[in-house]
C-alpha cells in the first residue's frame, strides 16, 4: 500500500513538472510572440 502511494506521488510529481515545463515554455512564445 505504502510502495503503490509512492508511485502514484512520484508519478503525480513527474506530471505536474512537465505540465509546468510544457506551461513555461507556451509562456515563453507567448512572450516571444509579442516582442518579435
């Protein structure tokens, strides 16, 4: 039980950095978007 709550956290972990990776990077065009 224990083993299988660390997976899901370590996984929960993975997809909120890629989520605010992918999030930074839109950011970015976005920015760079407008200056250009």
């Amino acid at each position: 039980m224990i083993f299988f709550y660390c997976i899901e956290f370590l996984l929960c972990t993975v997809l909120l950095i890629t989520l605010n990776m992918s999030y930074n990077g839109i950011l970015l065009v976005v920015i760079a978007d407008i200056i250009y």
